[in-house]
C-alpha cells in the first residue's frame, strides 16, 4: 500500500495513491523555500498580511469542497468539516489583521545612551509536521502567523490526508504566496529528520502523539533547531456542583465525541463530586443509546461517523477492554463494527483506577471517562495526576470554589465552566508531556521569531 493515500475510513477502501518525495524532490522544496524567503521576507509585513487575509477568504469559498475532502480522507461528517474551515479561515484572518500589530517593534529604556529597540525579524525556513484529526485547522495554526512573520513553511502533512494537504497548497499558490512560500511535501520519515537537519531550515513546528513529538524534539534538539510541540492530553473536566447537570453532562458529552473524539484537549477525565455521581453518568449513558453508524456525507442525527482508520478504532478498542480487564465498567457502547470500516460507537467508561496501567493513558476516541470524587483535594490531586498537561475545566455554581480549583491546575489551559475556550485569538498549548511553546493569539506570533536587539547609539 502507498504510504501517502486517501482510504475510505467508512469503507477501508482505498481511494487514490500519491507519489511519495523523492530525495530530488525534498532538495529542490529546500532550495526553494530558501530562495524565496529571501524575497518574501523583504516584502512589507502589511503586503505579507494582505497575502494571508486573501488565503482565508479562499478557504471560505472552498469550505464545502474542503469539507467533502476530509470526509473521505479521516471521516469527519460533513457538518463539522466546514465547521473546521471556517475556524482555519478565521485563525488565518486574524493574523492576516492582527499580525503586523502583533509583531510591531518595541523600544525599550536603556542605560546606555542612545535608541534600544526589539525587533520582531522572521528566521527562515520553518517544517511543520501535521496530524490527522484537524487537517486544516492544524495547519492554519502554524502557517498563518508565520507566513505573515516572513517565514516561509514547509508543509508534511499526515499519511492519510493527501488530499488536503494539495488542496491547501493550490490556495497558497491562488492566494498569492509565492512559490517556495508554503510548499508540501509527501515525506518519509528519513526525510523529515533530513529536513530537520538541513542548516537552511530554522525550525520545526509539531502536532501530534506523544511518541511522534520525543521523536523530531530529540532531533530538532541534536541540530539546535527551535521547535514547537503540541502533543497530547488527558484534560481533567471536574464537576463540583451544578444546577443544571442534564446540561453540564450533555455538553460533556459533546465535546468529548465530537470529530469521533480524536481530539488532543477533549475532556479526557470527568471527575465528578460523588452526590452527583449516579446522575452524571446516567446522563451520559442516555447520550449513549440509541447510535448507529453513519455516513460521512449524510450523517443522521443518531449517527456517529468512523475513526480516522480501522487501526485506530482496534486500538481505541484494545484500551478499553485492556481497562474493562483491569476493573472498569463499560457502562455503554463501546462496540467495534465488523468488516474494514473505522467505527467504534461512542462509550461510557467508569471504574478505572489510578493505580492500573490504563489510568495515564490517552484514549483518542469517543469514550468518556468517568471518576468518582469526595472532596475539592481529591479532584484536585487526581486531575494533576497525569504526566499530561493541556488543558483542564472546573465546573461549580460557584465560580470562586472552581476557580480556586481552576488556578491549581497543572495546565497549560484553565477553565471555569467552559470546557475549552476557543477561538483564534486565545493561545493554545500545554505543559509536561503535553509539549512546550504556544500557538492562536498573540503568542502564536512569537514563536519563530527572531527578537533582535537593535540599538542606534548617541
């Protein structure tokens, strides 16, 4: 089987190969990128941003298009692909806006006589290392800030998402960021380590599984090369208190299922005040019933679509019974389809200790996991005990209790009674296990920067 493909996740059918790079084909993406960051870079950044604004104005015209793509590449139903679009056009545009404030340079006082200022200069070329569950939005997070910075990207996108890796590129292009601004490249992993140690590439910017990220930091790290990891997480939701709990547990559930649950911040572990236990998970096991398997392109409303592949539903699957074997109780769901197709219907899971091996892992399916709590501390230590650190909520009528829960949390994301605050102009990123640097907001300007000290004496 060709490594770069799109397969059908709904059928297993394989729908079309790509040719992978050859190792002419990575020189001649390196040249390039470097040549034209020569020019790009001399642009104004007002003339960069202009450029960038125009490429999220074509991702809003091609939205269902893009949609369909994704669909059958990792199998995201139709309605939340444009959704994803829409949020990659809107983080694009905000820093097609924003970028030239956000990177403005700033005079600072100074002892020595004369004019001290930072300028905020690009470095180069920059490999992202893209994943699969969000093949757009990922990609708008990286290329946007940067390519307004003056960066030009070199682009290898996941196995599985061919497809859309070349339809981002031909906006780039019909955008107007020059050949050599945003390039793709169907490598290998030789070739990224190749790539990564090329002295004209300046860094590397990573989202994926924990593995993949120890994998390209050590190497980044071996040719001291910046990056950027955004890994994985296992993001506490502690439920204190509520006046509405039907309310609180059905967007628990939502969020932990949506995109089949293959989502890095998804509200891994629900910990949940032990008064309210029963009904927290008896709320959940009603969202459980009834489900069927649905198609992509026609999802009904009782539907669920497939994983992003078979092997990733038999692994989701493998974790499960590896729990239920350990002492947990599959409360609901939790079934994988027979034949080639990807799907895993969405689950409840209960009982899980924090001693077995199965508790500091991440599940990345739509299983929710439920834990019993009876104390503020309690919740607290166990949603610290994780070598994970992404994101993490606090749920309470009463907002001073959660937040002093809320601001103890090892995390690279608080929240009080929201499970996750996004939107293009919040950064997003963790501690620990869960990576290093940040990406969206401001922040997300500052990362492949150059901070250059420029001083004019007197």
């Amino acid at each position: 089987m060709s490594r770069y493909r799109t397969q059908n996740p709904a059928t297993g059918e394989v729908v079309r190969t790509f040719e992978a790079a050859s190792v002419e084909d990575i020189q001649q993406a390196l040249a390039s990128a470097e040549t034209t960051y020569r020019q790009w870079s001399d642009r104004s950044i007002q003339d960069r941003a202009a450029v960038v604004r125009r490429v999220a104005e074509l991702f809003t015209e091609r939205k269902e298009e893009l949609a369909r793509i994704i669909a059958g590449e990792m199998g995201k139903p139709l309605s939340e692909g444009i959704e994803e679009v829409e949020f990659a056009a809107a983080i694009i545009d905000y820093y097609g806006v924003h970028g030239p404030s956000l990177a403005v340079d700033q005079e600072i006082p100074s002892t020595i006589p004369g004019k001290a200022i930072i300028e905020n200069r690009p470095v180069g070329v920059l490999l992202g290392v893209m994943p699969w569950n969000f093949p757009y939005y990922q990609v708008a997070r990286f290329a946007g800030p940067n390519l307004v910075l003056g960066n030009t990207i070199l682009l290898k996108h996941a196995d599985i998402c061919a497809a859309s890796a070349l339809a981002i590129e031909q906006i780039m292009l019909d955008a107007g960021v020059p050949a050599g601004g945003y390039t793709n490249v169907f490598a290998s992993h030789e070739q990224v380590a190749a790539i990564i140690a090329d002295p004209r590439v300046q860094g590397v910017s990573v989202t994926g599984s924990e593995h993949a990220g120890s994998i390209i930091g050590e190497q980044a790290g071996r040719h001291l090369k910046k990056a950027v990891l955004e890994l994985g997480g296992t993001d506490p939701m502690i439920v204190l208190d509520s006046d509405n709990l039907a309310a609180v547990a059905a967007d628990a559930w939502g969020f932990r299922t949506y995109n089949a649950g293959q989502a890095c911040n998804a509200n891994k572990r629900m910990i949940v005040m032990d008064n309210i236990y029963d009904e927290f998970v008896a709320q959940l096991k009603k969202h459980a019933e009834g489900l069927v398997p649905g198609d992509p392109l026609n999802m009904p409303d009782n539907g669920y679509g497939p994983l992003s592949s078979r092997a990733a539903a038999e692994q989701v699957n493998a974790q499960v019974q590896k729990a239920v074997a350990e002492g947990a109780t599959l409360e609901a769901g939790g079934v994988l389809s027979e034949g080639e197709g990807a799907y895993f219907s969405p689950a409840v899971l209960t009982g899980i200790s924090p001693e077995s091996a199965s508790f500091n892992e991440e599940i990345f399916g739509p299983v929710a996991i439920v834990y019993k709590v009876s104390s503020d501390e309690e919740a607290l230590e166990l949603a610290n005990a994780s070598s994970f650190g992404l994101g993490g909520s606090v749920f309470s009528t009463d907002t001073a209790r959660a937040a002093r829960i809320a601001s103890r949390l090892d995390v690279g994301m608080a929240h009080v009674n929201i499970i996750a605050a996004e939107s293009a102009e919040l950064p997003f990123g963790g501690v620990k296990r869960s990576g290093y640097g940040r990406e969206m907001g401001p922040l997300g300007m500052g990362e492949f920067v150059n901070k250059r000290l420029y001083f004019v004496a007197e």
